[in-house]
C-alpha cells in the first residue's frame, strides 16, 4: 500500500530576475514498510523533494506545484499549523550533521523530552522518562547518564544516536534520513545503517535514504530513484538498478564507482561536463550535453518516465534506453 505518493513536484528559487526552477516535476511514491534510496550528484534537488513535504525548505525557495499525498492529505496544501502536527509524530527526520542540529546549550535528554512534550502531549516527567528510552532503544549506553549530556561532550556517533532518538520520538510513519553517514567515519557508519534497518524492522516503519554513495545505498534500499538535474530519471528495484542500470546516467554513475576487479593503477571513468547551474538547465533532457547517446529529438523536450518493456517495475527516462539502444 502506497504510503507517500508525489506526482508532479515542482520547487523554485525566488531571484530579483524571476523564479529558478530547480525540481521539475518529480514523480515518486513510497510504499509501507519500504525502503526508499534516492541518489544523485549533490544539487541535484534530493533534499529540497523531502523538505517541501514538511514546509522546511529554505528562505526564498518554495514548492510551486504538483502534489504529495500522504495519509490522504496533499501535504503541500497543509496550513503552517497543521505542517507543525506532521512533523516529528508523522515524518521523522534524521540530518546530516547532528552538531549543526542539535542545540548545544540544552542536554541532549531535555531535547529529546522537549519534541515529546510538544508532538505527543506529554508530561515533562514523562517525556524525560521516555527520552532514556529512546537513548537507550537507538543503542547509547548508560543512556541516564547521557540524557544529562551536553551535544558536544558526545563522540560523533552518539551525536547521530541522539538524532535518530528525536527522530523516532514521535512514533512516524516515516522516517527520513538525509545523508546521515556523512560526517562519520567508515567503522560508525556501518553501525548507523544497522541501526536504523535494525529500527525499521522492529517499528514497522518507511525509511527514505537520500544519499550520493551508491554503494552505501546498495544493501539498504528496495528500491533506488536516481535523481538528475531535478527530475528522476529512473526508478526501479535496487538489483534492476545495479544489474540492469538504464538510463545513460544510472549507468555513467555506476561505471565510475570503483571496485576489486580493476587493474591497481586503472584509471577510474568520469562523466563528462558539470550537472547544470539553477537557472541554465538546458531545453529538454537535462543530461543531454553529457550524453554519449544523445540525439536532436533530446533536446525537444523533458522525457517522462516509462516502464521498461516487460518491468512495469522498473521506470526510465529516456526514450533512446526504452529503445534498448542506450
């Protein structure tokens, strides 16, 4: 069953000189219980999709059209005051840099209680209470002692502990986690991952994973949209994705990645050129100045996605790779 379904999803910079599209007419939809990778080159509009569901974009940027539906509700037609009631108790969110997120002149304890008694309702001795549950729930040891903890007086890891912590402190159907390996080393990010697959079993929840590490992606994710220049470009089940990769980007994407097989000293591929700046995307397919596939009709007009010949699964969109020539 569909649990967040986006059709159309367009997002714009306001400019002196007018209105910058940089999400143009994302189509995605997760399912319950699913595991959702979204990859991309950085600026390629992965985070802006996610915080436009909960009214969170950055000053001057907004969501200009299409829909998403979750719960039965278009969240982009949500009030301020009822945007407010979703976060946190609906979609939860996970970020990137805890010590940029977290406040560091309130214990990591009081913050956890604060989302509690604000989303649930709570009881300040309650919420205290259940704010060592969650401490411990996400693997902190001594999580009593760490409550009482100041943000900076924990190690990185326990710091994205906490963040998960307040992420799950209201129960969401959802979870979002928006590059939350980043700024961790290779060893805690391993234990991360385990831990929020390992919490998305046990609480029966979604998770979106937005990150640009393909082989991070690999063995967390059902399925894999690959964003490109503010479109999707193909959609489909995580082994399609890394056996049968399609679109000329997906596969550009992949090539580059290294591996155990190559030659010690080879050198790895690139993809030619730059994505596009916000406001100088190209007529029609975004990737069609890097393609090596490219033909005039490319530059006609944005191609839309289509499922693959016998995979209604699997979504592309290119009509040179639907041809089977790509």
């Amino acid at each position: 069953m569909t649990l967040l379904d986006i059709k159309g999803l367009t997002i714009d910079i306001a400019r002196d000189t007018g209105p910058v599209r940089v999400v143009d007419g994302i189509d995605l939809a997760v399912m319950e219980g699913e595991s959702l990778g979204i990859v991309g080159e950085s600026g390629c509009g992965k985070s802006l999709t996610m915080l436009s569901l909960v009214g969170l974009l950055p000053n001057r940027i907004r969501a200009t059209g299409g829909q998403a539906l979750f719960g039965g509700r278009d969240l982009l037609k949500l009030s301020a005051r009822e945007l407010r009631k979703v976060r946190g108790s609906e979609i939860g969110f996970i970020f990137q840099d805890p010590m940029t997120s977290l406040n560091p002149v309130i214990r990591v304890g009081d913050q956890i209680a604060e989302a509690l008694i604000y989303q649930k309702g709570m009881a300040k001795a309650a919420a205290k209470a259940r704010a060592v549950e969650l401490l411990s729930l996400v693997g902190i040891p001594a999580p009593e002692e760490r409550a009482n903890a100041w943000p900076h007086e924990l190690s990185g890891g326990m710091r994205q502990r906490v963040m998960i912590a307040m992420g799950l402190a209201g129960n969401p159907k959802l979870l979002i986690a928006d590059e939350p390996t980043t700024a961790l080393d290779v060893t805690i990010q391993a234990q991360i991952v385990d831990l929020v697959r390992e919490l998305k079993d046990r609480l029966k929840m979604s998770v979106v994973w937005i990150t640009h590490d393909l082989a991070l992606i690999a063995g967390l994710a059902d399925r894999i949209a690959v964003l490109y220049a503010g479109t999707v470009v193909e959609d489909a089940p995580v082994e399609a994705i890394f056996d049968r990769p399609t679109h000329p980007y997906t596969r550009a994407l992949l090539g580059s990645l290294p591996t155990l097989a190559g030659a010690a000293m080879e050198r790895l591929p690139s993809i030619a050129g730059t994505p596009p700046e916000p406001g100088h995307r190209p007529k029609g397919c975004p990737f069609a100045p890097r393609c090596e596939f490219v033909r005039p009709s490319c530059h006609e007009a944005v191609p839309k996605l289509h499922p693959m010949p016998g995979d209604a699964r699997h979504k592309v969109a290119c009509p040179v790779a639907l041809e089977g020539v790509a």
